[in-house]
C-alpha cells in the first residue's frame, strides 16, 4: 500500500486554500498554515475596503471548488467602466461585446464568510456526527448573531460529546452572544458544583455576571482567571467603569499594549466604547479592520459595543462586509 502523500501549504489565501481543496480531493494530506484566524470560527477579520473583482480565471477556480454558484449569488454585475470627460460628459466603456463578457463584484467580507459557510455544511454533511464540526460551526454562526441556530447546535455538541469541557464552553459562549446571560451563568454554576472538571471559563462568566450587574462575583472569578489575558484586561476594565472606578483603566490599557501591542486593537475598541470615548473606540477599531483583527466578527453580539452601537460609524462598519 503506497503511503499518503503529503504537502504543506503556507498561507491560506485565495490561492492557498484553493490549493489545498483540490489537492486534498486527489487524496494529499495537506497541511496549511496562516497567521490569521480560521475564517470558519472567526469569520472575516477586516481587511481591503474595496470589493473583490472577479473574471473569467477566478469564476474557473471557483467551480472548480464547487463554490462558483454560491459567490455568484452574492456578488453584483460589472458590465465596463464609466470615463467620466473633461468637458462633464459620460461615457460606459464595456468589458466585453455583453452581458455574457462581464466582471463581477463581491465584498471581500461575504466571499470570505460564503466560503466559510459552504465548507462548514460541505465539513457536516461528510462527517455528520462530528461534534467538533458542529461545535466549531455553532461558534461561527453565533459570532454573526444568529442565535437559534447556534442553541440548537450547541445542545447537539453537548449530546455527541458530553464529556468534554469544550462542549460546554461553546454552550456558554452561544448563551453570552446571545445575550442570555442567566442561562450562561445558570450553565456555569451547575457545571462548576456537579461536575468542576468540566468548568474552565472564569472570565466568560464573570463577562456574564457583569453584564446582570453582579459585580462582586464579576470580580471573584476575574481573580481565579489568567490575569494578563487580554479577555480578563478587558472585562475588568469594563467592571471598573461600571463600579466607578475609570481612573484605574489606563493602567489596563496599557498592559494590554505592553503585551499585545497593536494585535489587541478590537479589544481596545471595546475598553473606549466602555468608557464612552467614541472617538478612540472607532480609531482603534479601524485599525483591527486594517490589521484584520479576528474579534471584529463578534461585532455584532459584542455587549460591550452597547455604547457606540447607535452611533452612525458603528452602522458603516458593520457594513463594510462584516
């Protein structure tokens, strides 16, 4: 028997993920490494503001992953080019002799999460069973707000695959995006009494606790939780501005940058947006969607977006392709 053959693949953009589908339906082992999050848990992470033009060369990639159909349904016919003349006239220079010769238009964000939404059901429908699949899935659609579906989900991770604390840490953070944050703690509490091994996300639930205003037990479990993660930074900032106490913040913000510098950008969007400093908060955040910052898929779930959420720059981030 002759063995696997075997390829490793660095960088999972457009060419390296294609590459690593067709390779891997001839049978190679491939391996592929990028930098960013995977776009199937984290989503689009921001990026180039202008769409994604493709012809002909990236339509024929495309069927050849069996994604040609889906991208299509979301992207907007180019027929030419609009000159615009010195003397104010206009004129529709045309890529072709008509609509059969044309370009199309489509948002890097949705060509991004189209094809991450194609291979988690492709991932499903080959290995039904597969509770990481499905834990992983139920992440991703609940990071783009989509509640009930994300539930059902994490109920049947639960089911496949009782036994382990991922199970339940997907459940806890499908609760936490949708905002039912007694359930979350309800979860929690019950694991941590009946079954403690199954219990590894303090700073998710003193999130949860904060937001019920349960700010003592906030602080108890952000003081048992790794104290320079950015996640326990963050919410103990947002603890300190709901106890009254914002002089401390800089202190964390500043720890933050010591240890993440600008990688932490989202986070530091949520701390300015708790603090009501919309200025700042929108600053750092166009730097995540510059930097491609994974936490920007959550954007739309974020509780600690709340205070920016109806100004008018928070609407035109959010449809940038997020």
């Amino acid at each position: 028997m002759s063995a696997a053959r075997q390829v490793t693949i660095i960088g999972a953009g457009l060419a390296g993920a294609l590459l690593a589908t067709l390779l891997a339906r001839r049978g190679w082992q491939v391996d592929v490494f990028e930098r960013r999050g995977d776009p199937r848990v984290h989503g689009y992470a921001g990026g180039r503001s202008i769409n994604l033009a493709l012809a002909e060369r990236g339509l024929h990639a495309l069927r050849s992953a069996d994604l040609a159909e889906v991208v299509l349904d979301k992207a907007v016919m180019m027929r030419g080019r609009m000159v615009h003349f010195l003397d104010g006239h206009q004129e529709l220079q045309r890529y072709g002799r008509d609509d059969s010769e044309v370009i199309w238009s489509v948002s890097r964000g949705e060509l991004n999460i189209t094809g991450a939404y194609a291979q988690f059901k492709m991932a499903l429908r080959l290995a039904p069973g597969d509770a990481a699949n499905i834990r992983d899935y139920a992440d991703f659609v609940s990071r783009l707000g989509h509640a009930g579906e994300a539930l059902r989900l994490s109920d049947q991770v639960i089911a496949l695959d009782p036994l382990s604390i991922s199970s339940y840490a997907i459940r806890a953070a499908v609760l936490v995006n949708a905002h039912e944050y007694s359930e979350a703690v309800r979860l929690s509490r019950d694991l941590q009494r009946k079954s403690p091994a199954l219990f590894d996300w303090p700073e998710r639930l003193a999130l949860a606790l904060l937001l019920l205003g349960r700010f003592d037990e906030a602080q108890h479990y952000l003081d048992i939780s790794p104290a320079d993660s950015y996640d326990h930074l963050v919410i103990e900032s947002a603890l300190l501005v709901r106890t009254g106490k914002s002089a401390g913040v800089p202190s964390r913000i500043a720890r933050i940058r010591q240890l993440y510098g600008d990688a932490a950008s989202y986070q530091y969007g949520q701390i300015y947006s708790q603090l009501g400093d919309s200025d700042r908060a929108f600053s750092a955040l166009d730097h995540a969607w510059q930097i491609r910052d994974a936490g920007l898929l959550k954007i739309k779930v974020d509780p600690l977006m709340g205070p920016i959420r109806s100004d008018p720059r928070f609407g035109a981030l959010v449809s940038w392709g997020l």
